[in-house]
C-alpha cells in the first residue's frame, strides 16, 4: 500500500500570469505557499484485476478505457498501471471550486502514489510537469502552471514561467519567525459559493491581450511580493494583496460578484490591511491580512462566513507510507521536492 500526501496552497502574488497566453509572450511570475490542508491518495493493490476508484464516487471497472474521471484515467496510462490496483482519494477539506489548487494537488499526489507504487521515483518538476501534461495537454483544461509547481513543490516560493515554457523555481528566503508574523497575521474565510475554475480561466484567457496592463501590473506585484515576504513587512504585504485583488478583477466579470465584493469590504473596513479572493475567482476561499488587534473586528465583520484555520506547510507532495506486501516492511519516503 502506498499512501501520497499533497499539499494545498495560497497564491499570493501574480496568479494568471502562468497561463500560456500570456507567459509565451511575456514570461509569467507567481509568489506562493503551501498550507497544512492535504489531499491524501492511496493506492492499493487488489487480489483481482479489477480498477476500484473511490472518490465523491466509486468506479469499479475492469478496463482502464471504462474509467469515467478523467485525471485518473490519464494518469494510470501515464504510471503503467492497468489492473489490479484500488485507489482511495481523501481530502481535508471539501476541495472542489475552493480555489485551493486541488485538483492539481490531486494530479500530483495520485502520480506520485502510482509511480511509488510501480516502484519509481519522480522528483518535483517531473512529477509537476507530467500533472500540467494531464490536465493541459491531454485535457485540454484551460488553467496554468502555478497549481502543479506548487503542489509538487511546497513551501513559499516564486514560480517563473518562461517563454519557451520551462519553470524556474526560487525559494523565498522567508525566516522562521517572519512566517509565523505572517500567519499571524493571516485569516482565511470561505465565501459559500463554489466553481469551476475552468470556467472561470477561459474567460480570462479569451481576454488576454485585452488585460495585458493588468497582466503586466500582477506580474509585477509577485516581485514586489517577494520582497515584501523576505522583508517580513506585513502591512506592504497586506497592501500589495489589495492592489493585486484590484488588479485581478479588471481580467474577468466571472472572477467577483456582488457578495464577493461586499464580503472584501466588510473586510477591509474592519481594518484588513488587504486580501484577495484565492484561486480563479467566482468563490472559493478569501484571504485576509489583519493586524491582530483588528481580528475580533474582522471575525464580527465576517461572522456569516465559516473560517479556516491554517499553518503554513514547507513540503510538497511526499510518500508518507510505503508498505511492501511482500516483507510488510514501512518505508518513509522523503518529499519529491528535496529530490531536486
């Protein structure tokens, strides 16, 4: 039995600049970091040569070609994996439309799990490329690249996202107690609505040379974001968020609504330095920096809306249990990301 664990993650900085419309002209940036909210995949293998999926839904086929979701179809071809096996998909929280990046994470964890179990190792970029592969390529979602890197990665980090397609990635050389400020300083609420990201994403894309000064603008804002991480300045952090946010809803009508925008000034009147809403927009979970002084406030502003605790997590998607079933040996497998 093999079992992955994936982190979901924050986007702070420049997110839609890693769409291919814009960075294969322009080179996209994106400033992020993973959170202690897992998508966890178990892979298991079966005494017969059925195909057992469970996820918000059980499959149970006997040819790979059967499979109705989509990602696990793609990525069992991909892993070499095509009888025999069970697959269990359990999130920490209800991930769908959350704008938490989980259905990369999922991409993420589910490959890594099927190559541990194939007795492979791929490292953070391959694993991230292969799930941009899936999803892009083979799926045709129109979504970027950020998701991958960051579920394959972990930690804070700035994404660049070059012309001819290659990643870089730039550890934020953050400390241990700036990342605590910032968390401290940090509080997070989920809207009530859900969507689609892709929904939301073609829309963006369509628009594309249209929005390029905003574009430009976010793109912009993930360096300054960087700087502003390193230098532990919570109230520029705070400010560049607000600007960020600004920015972002000029790209999309899809992308905020009458709540969405009346639940960011509730925020901001209670004395949120600034936040954003996470993901592509259109619901999902907002982000706000806050003093800790003006946090009552803001928790009696936004009492209508649930919110999630979270600690900032260093890793990416790791193997944290494989079990041999011959010798029933537990092996601990180190994260993908410091294979590099």
């Amino acid at each position: 039995m093999i079992i992955s664990q994936t982190p979901l993650r924050v986007s702070f900085f420049g997110g839609g600049t890693d769409l291919k419309d814009y960075y294969e002209n322009h080179g996209g940036a994106v400033t992020s970091v993973t959170i202690d909210k897992f998508i966890y995949i178990i892979v298991k293998r079966r005494c017969d040569d059925d195909i057992v999926l469970n996820y918000s839904e059980r499959e149970q086929v006997k040819d790979i070609h059967d499979i109705k979701h989509p990602i696990i179809r793609e990525a069992l071809r991909l892993a070499n994996v095509t009888k025999g096996v069970e697959i269990t998909s359990i999130a920490d929280i209800p991930s769908q439309g959350s704008g938490l990046g989980s259905s990369s994470s999922f991409t993420i964890g589910l490959l890594n799990a099927l190559f541990a179990y194939q007795g492979m190792w791929k490292n953070a970029s391959e694993l991230a490329e292969l799930a941009c592969h899936i999803e892009i390529e083979l799926l045709g979602e129109p979504i970027g690249k950020q998701d991958q890197y960051a579920a394959a990665f972990g930690g804070f980090k700035q994404y660049m996202f070059r012309r001819d397609g290659s990643v870089d990635v730039e550890a934020i050389g953050i400390t241990q107690e700036d990342s605590r400020l910032l968390q401290m300083n940090t509080l997070m609420f989920y809207t009530g609505m859900t969507r689609k990201a892709s929904a939301v994403l073609g829309d963006q894309k369509a628009n594309t040379d249209a929005k390029l000064s905003q574009l430009h603008a976010l793109k912009k804002l993930s360096d300054l974001g960087k700087e502003g991480l390193v230098n532990g300045d919570i109230r520029l952090i705070g400010d560049m968020l607000h600007q960020n946010w600004e920015n972002k809803k000029l790209l999309s009508d899809k992308i905020h609504n009458d709540e969405i925008n009346r639940m960011y000034d509730l925020g901001r009147q209670a004395g949120a330095y600034g936040g954003k809403l996470l993901g592509a927009g259109g619901g999902g979970f907002f982000l706000f920096v806050c003093p800790p002084d003006k946090q009552l406030d803001l928790r009696r502003a936004l009492r209508d809306y649930k919110e999630l605790p979270i600690t900032f997590e260093q890793y990416g998607s790791r193997i944290v249990m494989n079990l041999n079933d011959r010798s029933g040996f537990l092996q601990y497998r180190e994260p993908a990301a410091l294979a590099i």
